[in-house]
C-alpha cells in the first residue's frame, strides 16, 4: 500500500528584497505522518508553509493538495483545502470565551444558533486528542499551553486534515511538550497530515516520522527518522563549514592517547580530590571539562601532565602503563601543558622568551651534550613570535613584560611547536582580551584538527559548548557526566556543575 500524499510541493522559490527566503524547496509530506520541518533560523521555515496556507505567494514552484493543483489567492483558500496553521504567535481574541474562538471566522457555524451543538463538539475533539479545555473559558484566563490548545482544536474544528504547527514548543513547558507530542501522534494516527516547524533536533528525534532539513531556503533532505541521527541532523542543517571539522574529530574509530581508570587523588589538602575518574581522551578531540572552579580540575589536569601522584587507578598512554612515571615521561610521550598560573607554573617571569623556549628544549634530540645550542632556539622563538603574532619588545626582554594575551600566545607557541600529542590547557582565556581570546582558541582548534586531543578546562560553558567535542562535568572530584555538545544545553550543564543530575530540561526556568 502507497503512502497517501497530502502536500507536495514542488521548485517553491520566494524572494522578498535582498533575501531569497525559499529557493528550489521540494516538500512531500504523507497522511499519517509528522514530518517535521528542521533549520536553523531564518532557513526559509515559516516563509514556505506560509505559502502553503496561502498567506504569501510564492514567486515560481508548484503546489498539490491530496494530489490536486492548487493556486491559493488567500488563506480562505488554504483553510478550504483542509489545511490549517497555527503560527508561533497566536490569533485568539482574548475576551471572548475558547468555543466563541474557536468558530470565529468560520462559515459554517453561526455560534448564536448552535451553541450547545458548538461545546459539545468542542468537548469530543478535546477528548479525541487529549486536548483538555472549557469551551466556556476566556481566552485571556488561560496559559499559553492552553491557548495553544485552543488554537489546535479550532482547526481541527473547521476539518482540517493538513495541520501545520509554527515552533510550537517554544512556549511550552517540558511536561506540556510532551503532551503536545501525544496529540500530534493521534492527530497523525487518525490519518491526518501534521507538520511540525522547529529547530530543535531532539524534538525532532522524539516526535517526528519523518523530517526535511532547510538549510539557508534550500530543502537539502528528507529522511525518515529512524535512520537518522543528531550528527547528522546538525550536519545537514549547519551545513559543512564547522559541521566538517565537527564530523571528522568524532572520528569512526576514536584513537585513545590517555585513559585514566578509576583514578583517585588527593588534593593539596591531602584530603579526595579526583575520585573514581574514568576518562579517555582521543586523538583528534576537544575534552571540554566543566565545572566550577575548586571540583578537582587541578587535580585532574596535574594527574594527566604526571605532576600528581594517584592513590589509587591506572593511567594508560597509547596504552602502556604510566602510572607513577615522573612528569619527564610524560612530555616525553607528548603531553603538553597549558597551565593556569602562566607565570609561575607556566613561562619563568625574569627570563626571555628565548631562553623561556630554552627551557622546554633540554630534552630534544637536538640538544645532546653538555652545552645547550642556543642559535636554534632563538630562531625558532623567532618564528614563533612571527607565527603566533605575539607582541613584544624584544625576544630577549624578560617575559615578565608582557601582556597576558601575548604571554599566554607565547606559553602556548612553545607548547605547540613541540608537536604534542596531547595539550591540557587550563583557563586557556582567563583574562585575555577578545582578540586575544580569538586566536588562542582557533590556535587550540587548529591543533584538534592536526590530529591532538586537547582537554580544555573553563569555567566558561559558552566556551565549552563552542570547542568541545564532548563535556565532561566536575563535581566534587567525581564526574558528574558526560554530554555531547550537540545535545547539552547551558541548564542542564549549570545542574550538573551544582551536582545535580535528576533534572528536566525547564525545570529552571
Ligand atoms: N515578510 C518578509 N519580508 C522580508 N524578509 C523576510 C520576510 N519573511 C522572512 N524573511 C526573510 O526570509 C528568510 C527566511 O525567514 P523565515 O522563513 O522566517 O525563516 P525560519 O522560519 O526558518 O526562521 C530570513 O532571512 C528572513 O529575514
Ligand atoms: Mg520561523
């Protein structure tokens, strides 16, 4: 058995000055079906299903209800071939009651005469798809998930079958979207067409049958959500710019540099700063970690660059046992760290950039023997200072001189120029200014897609969600969780950096 094609519409192009707001946009949607209609803002949603309840013209496309062309003048038009809409502000006149609203503007009734006819078909569409309100109510008496109610009963009042629903959650609290979602399930199990605009790709993964991603008012897709995901999802709707670099460090098969299993530690208080930590961190990825300042993020990047000793747990590098090797060992396999105090921990006050490079270098091979060779080093500060546009007066002034932003580019120039496999950087902006900021967060990017982990700590969850390919939370030295960037929202980040992990989304707000 086919599927009963309800909407088509084919090459939709509609223009408004300076703006293609559609362009070429093909949409199938079935009977029995939510489709869900996904994009970013201003992806060209509302402009195409408001052609398609006939409240703009679109300027080339076609459109077939239930098989038949259609050329709507006006949305009577659309409301006649059985389509409605409710849009993301509402139409209800506020002091009449929901049944006076609910037959405003429809022909077929006249309220005066069929008032008693009128409540009671209100009450058995209420009841048919869970939608509970007074038909006696005044509009202005109800909450906005009501009057949503409100808005879909009197379009399924008038005998709409194609029904179209602008964000309709975006008003909603989590409990009201979730009963929304089961009157849409019924609406669409009763044969009806329901498609549902949002940029939401969860809603989309918890509602939809199908969905058609926009992306810049173009249709790039449809698919059937079974066969989809949020990477995907994301992609399609982002389109490849930072999707590519996204798709590519969740690589297929994650290739882990450092593992922590089950680690414990103690702080400087000698009292449990890291517990139970099982953490891996691949190849190619952001490990944003975030928390609150004092849950153990010292602790654990000090584990991770070998300056902590663990009390308990295994730390594994390319999978070879490094647990209780001296910090040494640790640069040596290529763990770099970016630390919090860059004066101090990080560069060394009094000395010169380049003898600050120097000091990074007694290691390498280059440097064998007594003396340490220092024209080399003073040309690669050079260039690095060139690479990393860092300000100074000279390469042989004491850092202590610079500016934060320029001391942080040369603390991380050193960093990156002995190609680690791994950089841990800590508060890697704190302080920075905005171009500052800017460019050693592309310099931290940069490395990712060369191929290194990087575990990013900040307090900053706009930061986080930006970088991060995946976030872990600290609470209280334990990890709280774990979320992917493409799911975590600021709240339920803020929950989880308080210690709590029982919360719905909304709950806050
Ligand atoms: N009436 C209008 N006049 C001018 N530009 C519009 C109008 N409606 C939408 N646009 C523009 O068309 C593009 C698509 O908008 P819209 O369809 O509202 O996107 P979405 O619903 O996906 O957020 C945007 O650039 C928007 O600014
Ligand atoms: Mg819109």
């Amino acid at each position: 058995m086919g599927h009963r094609i309800m909407v088509k519409m084919v090459g939709i192009t509609k223009k408004f000055p300076g703006v293609t707001a559609n362009k070429d946009v093909n949409l199938e949607v079935r009977a029995g079906e939510i489709h869900a209609l996904l994009g970013e803002n201003g992806a060209g949603k509302s402009t195409l299903m408001n052609i398609l309840t006939g409240l703009y013209k679109a300027d080339k496309g076609q459109i077939f209800i239930k098989g038949n062309p259609v050329n709507f003048k006006s949305p009577k038009d659309a409301i006649a071939s059985g389509i409605g809409m409710i849009h993301q502000h509402f139409r209800l006149v506020g002091p009449l009651t929901v049944a006076e609203n609910v037959i405003l503007g429809s022909t077929t009734s006249s309220f005066w005469l069929n008032k008693a006819k009128i409540n009671k078909t209100i009450q058995e569409i209420s009841k048919q798809y869970g939608l509970e309100v007074d038909p006696k109510a005044k509009i202005w008496q109800l909450s906005v998930g009501e009057q949503q109610r409100v808005e879909i009963v009197k379009i399924l009042y008038r005998g709409s079958d194609i029904l179209i629903l602008d964000e309709p959650t975006a008003v909603l609290t989590p409990q009201e979207s979730r009963d929304l979602f089961t009157t849409l399930r019924k609406m669409a199990d009763s044969g009806k067409a329901v498609i549902v605009i949002t940029h939401k790709m969860q809603e989309v993964l918890d509602m939809a049958d199908r969905v058609t991603v926009l992306r810049s008012g173009q249709s790039i897709a449809t698919l059937e959500k079974n066969r989809t995901n949020k990477e995907e999802l994301a992609q399609l709707m982002v389109g490849h710019d930072i999707l590519e670099d996204r798709s590519q460090k969740i690589a297929h098969k994650p290739t882990p540099i450092i593992k922590l299993e089950n680690i414990r530690a103690l702080n400087d208080k000698g009292l449990p700063g890291l517990t139970d930590i099982n953490l891996q961190i691949n190849a190619g990825e952001i490990l944003g970690v975030a928390g609150v300042a004092g849950n153990g993020q010292r602790e654990l990047v000090e584990v991770i660059t070998g300056l902590r000793s663990i009390t308990q747990g295994r730390i594994l590098i390319d999978g070879q046992d490094f647990t209780g090797f001296p910090p040494k060992k640790f640069i040596a396999a290529g763990i770099s760290h970016v630390p919090e105090d860059r004066l101090g921990m990080g560069l060394v006050p009094n000395l010169s950039a380049v003898d600050n490079v120097m000091l990074k270098k007694y290691n390498d091979k280059g440097q064998k023997g007594w003396f340490l060779k220092y024209a080399p080093v003073r040309k690669e500060t050079e260039t690095m200072v060139e690479a990393f546009n860092v300000k100074l007066s000279s390469i042989d002034s004491p850092v202590k001189l610079m500016s934060g932003g320029n001391l942080q580019k040369l603390l991380l120039a050193r960093e990156i120029s002995t190609n680690p496999r791994l950089i841990a950087a800590v508060y890697p902006v704190r302080g920075l200014d905005i171009g500052a900021t800017e460019s050693v967060r592309s310099l931290l990017l940069a490395q990712r897609n060369a191929g290194a982990g990087v575990l990013l700590i900040s307090e900053d969850l706009d930061e986080i969600l930006h970088l991060s390919d995946r976030i872990i939370v600290l609470f209280e030295g334990k990890i709280m969780g774990e979320e992917s960037p493409l799911n975590a929202t600021k709240e339920r980040l803020g929950f989880l950096m308080t210690g709590i992990d029982n919360f719905q989304e909304g709950q806050a707000s």
